[in-house]
C-alpha cells in the first residue's frame, strides 16, 4: 500500500504572539508518525507525544519502520525517538541496540541493527537517549539536549491539528474574534473550525479548508448547480477533491514525497536543499554530516604521535644535499671542458717541435 503524507500545522498562541510549531503526520494502514518542529528535551517530547494520544516512535513494527522508510529521506534535522539508556547502565557497543531500550510496546521485538548508522563509537555511562537526523544517522546524546523536533507514533490522522487554540487577551466572543466558532474560557477565549477547516497558520483565528486522507467531500455552500471548493493542492472531480501528486510533475530537483494537499523535497547525500525545491553541491561551511559518506566503521580521526620538526630536518638536508649535488656536476663539466682544449692546444703545437716530418 503507497504512503502518503500529511501537511498539518499545530499552532498554540499566548501573550497575543503566535507560537507556530509545524508537524506532519505520516500515515499508512491505520497507523501514523508525526514529525513534529520543537526544541524540547527528550521529557518533554515523549509528554508532548501522549497528550496527543500517542508515543514516542519505536521501531518495532512492519508498519511503523515501512512507513519511516518513506520519510527518512526526508529527514533535514535531528528528531528525538523512544530510545533510552536505562538509567545507572552503561551503552555496549557489541549489543544491538547498544544496550538503549524502547520507551513503549514490546522490548522482546527484534530490530533489524544492520541498518542502523551510528554517529559515534564511544560508550557511554550517563543518561543518554538516541535522536535521528539526515542521512539516518543514530546519534547518542544527553536526555537534557534539545534537538530540532520528535518523531511521535500514533493512530490519529488529526493528530497534528488542535481542534481548540487558547488566546490570552481581554477580548471577548461578543466581538467575533474568531472567524468561525469562538468559546469564552478564563483569561481569553478559543478559536476553533468547521469540520473540513483547520486553522489557517497565517492567522489561526481564521480557518482554511483541509482535507487529512487522499479524498475528501468537497465543500458546496450552495445548491448543486453552484460551485463547490477544495482546499489547496487538491482538485474538485465530481464534488470530490482528490489529492495533485506534484512528484509526479517533476516538481523537485531531486528527491520527492508526495503529500496531502503539499509535497515534500529532499536531496541526496552532497547536496543541500535550496528554495525549497532546488538541490545544490554542499560546500565546507555546511553540516559536515550532509557531506561526509556514512560508515559502519569507526570513523574517529587519529593524529599522529610523531612529531613535526624532524620531517622539516629531513627536507632542509634534501635540498642542500640537491644543491650540492649541482654545484658537483657543473664543476666536472667545466674541468672536462677546460682539458679538452688543453688536449686540443698540444695537437696544434705538435708539427713545430718535429720539423723533419
């Protein structure tokens, strides 16, 4: 079955200032992964994951590690997962998993480890969790980082979307400041949406029309001769809107993966993405990880141990042996030369000294 993919936006407002935080919901069969934009400790992502009904990603299930291998080309930052080193262990590098154990569902399940990269190979002994980033590199880092976002599992398609967003203000419902549904609570009031709408991420208390799945009823106000609306990146057949797969439009320089309503580009290994859709060469001020070839062996730089000044002895000592040997050779080739015409004076000289021949 084709995984698809979702483009929804999480918004939470405070203070009259917008907090936008983006996720992206990956699903397939029932079952989904959301990639979600927060610098939050590894605490504070798997908390973020159950508030949405879910957990942190584990890949212990056909579906889960099908539908990772979709979107891990993806992958442009570093993202927490549910792997943990318990605490008071050390890591052990001859072990699969290194000794790090799933967070959720079973720990008996086996993983394929051959396809795991490692970042490092140093063991550990504090308490470390595993984040993922471009290239499917397996970094070990401290619980306490915080690394660009968190991969959640779960089996919400909405799990992206907050059907309620809080506004802190003075301001109340009697003045529509919603677009659509408004709700008076302490301290402000909450802007929600029509089913078949989201909040729209320019202003979330408006709403834009969204559709979760590859099909969706289109929206017609009006009777069956007026014209009905679809939301962006689908197109209206039959009073349904269906999903424009813009991969198939060539619409990436390199990689794509087609979403619900959007697409997503990527780029291969040696190459950055550049105005979203375009890929150009990697240069040395970038992500050392986005140029270097990953590698199963140990890749920790050695210096060498002997040092410097002899080798600078050694040629200082080639160069004037070189010399030498220059100045040697010009001066045979001038007394070579200068003897030849001495022998060459004495065979003119000769006929002088002997009359009678």
């Amino acid at each position: 079955m084709a995984v698809l993919l979702s483009v929804l936006f999480l918004l939470s407002v405070e203070s009259g200032f917008g907090l936008k935080q983006t996720c992206l919901p990956v699903c397939s069969e029932g079952d989904c992964i959301t990639m979600n934009w927060a610098k939050v400790d590894f605490d504070a992502a798997e908390e973020a994951c159950r508030r949405r009904n879910g957990e942190l990603l584990t890949l212990q299930s056909e579906t889960h590690q099908r539908i990772f291998k979709t979107m891990a080309e993806a992958l442009q930052e570093s993202f927490w997962i549910g792997l943990r080193l318990s605490a008071g262990s050390c890591s052990s590098l001859s072990e699969p998993l290194r000794g790090y154990m799933w967070t959720s569902g079973s720990t008996n399940r086996t993983f394929n480890s051959s396809l795991m990269i490692w970042e490092d190979s140093l063991k550990v002994c504090s308490p470390h969790c595993i984040s993922l980033s471009e290239h499917q590199i397996w970094t070990e880092r401290p619980c306490s980082d915080k690394p660009d976002g968190f991969l959640c599992r779960t089996e919400e398609k909405n799990a992206c979307w907050e059907p309620e967003i809080f506004f802190k203000s003075s301001t109340t419902c009697k003045s529509a400041p919603c677009e659509q549904t408004c709700k008076n609570t302490k301290g402000g009031f909450k802007c929600s949406c029509f089913k078949g709408y989201i909040p729209d991420s320019s202003d979330p208390r408006r709403c834009r029309l969204h559709c979760p799945q590859k099909k969706c009823s289109a929206i017609c106000p009006g009777s069956s001769e007026d014209a009905c609306f679809c939301a962006d990146g689908f197109v209206e057949n039959e009073r349904m809107c269906e999903d424009i797969d813009e991969c198939e439009m060539d619409r990436c320089q390199q990689g794509c993966v087609n979403t619900f309503g959007s697409f997503l580009c990527f780029c291969k290994m040696g190459f950055v993405l550049k105005d979203e859709v375009n890929c150009i060469a990697a240069t040395k001020s970038e992500d050392s990880a986005e140029l270097m070839t990953p590698t199963y062996k140990n890749t920790t730089l050695r210096v060498s141990s002997v040092p410097a000044v002899p080798f600078l002895w050694i040629w200082i000592v080639a160069a004037v042996t070189l010399v030498a040997s220059v100045l040697l050779i010009r001066l045979y080739v001038v007394r070579r030369q200068k003897r030849r015409e001495q022998s060459s004076n004495q065979q003119r000289a000769a006929p002088a000294d002997h009359p009678d021949c």
